[in-house]
C-alpha cells in the first residue's frame, strides 16, 4: 500500500513538472529581453554606437535609426530641455535619453511605473559609451513624467 501511494506521488510530481515547459517558466527579470529597443541618434555619435554596444552586451535587441531631427525627436517624446543628452531610445512606449546604465533600464521595465521613461543628462564620463580609462563621474539616473518633471531614480 505505501508502495502504491509513494509510486502515485511520484508519478502525480513528474506530470505536473513536464507539462511545465522551459519556456513558459522565466525569471520577472527576462520580461524586458523581448523587448525592442529604437535608439534614435546622430550619424556622427560615437558614444551613442558604444552605448548601443553596452545594450546588446545586457541582452536588448537594438535597431539603430540615424536622424538629423533630434530636436524633434526628443520633442514629439516630451525629454526634458534641460536633461536632454546626445541619443534617445524608445523600449515599449517608455523612452531612455542618454547614456544611463542597462541595469537601470532593467530595473524600471520590471516595475510598474507612472513615468515617461529615464534620463541622464549630458555625458557624465564612466557612464555606459562614455567611458575613458579610469575617468568616473558621479552621475544620476532621473525618471521623468510628461510634465517634465524629474525625480531621482538612481545614483552612480
């Protein structure tokens, strides 16, 4: 009798293990990875070329659009003027202006936000395709609404 009930167990556990594919149990942190990224950037920009390569490296998919129209670019997204950087990348609705880490990016798609997107203003050295040998900055990552407004989402 024990044999019997121990033998169902194990056969209940096995069937309910494999009708669980590989595929339909993923970490919440690979929701992100199915998601296309667009980086808008100037033809000439090295830096955004390296950030794209910090992207890839972090398991996004990249399509990379050369454009004279920035302005407009950043614009149409509503990226605040004055946090505004040299690329913009638009992931699933969300927009990511500058050079802000991958991790951060991650983090942001696996919670549920308010926000527009993420910005790092300017080109704060040591940030992801702004790096230049041991040369580091301290910089901010901000989240920003369709007002503008800006809060801090993470320090480096």
């Amino acid at each position: 009798m024990k044999k019997t009930i121990a033998s169902l167990l194990l056969l209940f556990v096995t069937a309910s293990c494999t009708n669980n594919s590989v595929e339909s149990i993923k970490p919440a942190e690979q929701a992100w990875s199915a998601k296309e990224v667009v980086v808008y950037k100037n033809p000439n920009c090295g830096c955004c070329t390296k950030w794209s390569e910090h992207m890839k490296k972090n398991g996004f998919k990249l399509t990379e659009k050369s454009v004279d129209n920035l302005s407009e670019i950043k614009d149409g997204l509503k990226v605040p003027t004055d946090k505004r950087s040299c690329h913009t990348a638009v992931i699933d609705g969300y927009v990511f202006e500058g050079h802000i880490p991958a991790s951060s990016i991650k983090k942001f798609l696996n919670e549920k936000n308010d926000a527009v997107g993420l910005v790092v203003p300017g080109m704060p050295a040591g940030s992801p395709g702004m790096e230049f040998g041991n040369h580091t900055s301290n910089f901010h990552v901000y989240s920003f609404d369709a007002s503008g407004k800006t809060k801090v989402f993470e320090k480096f």
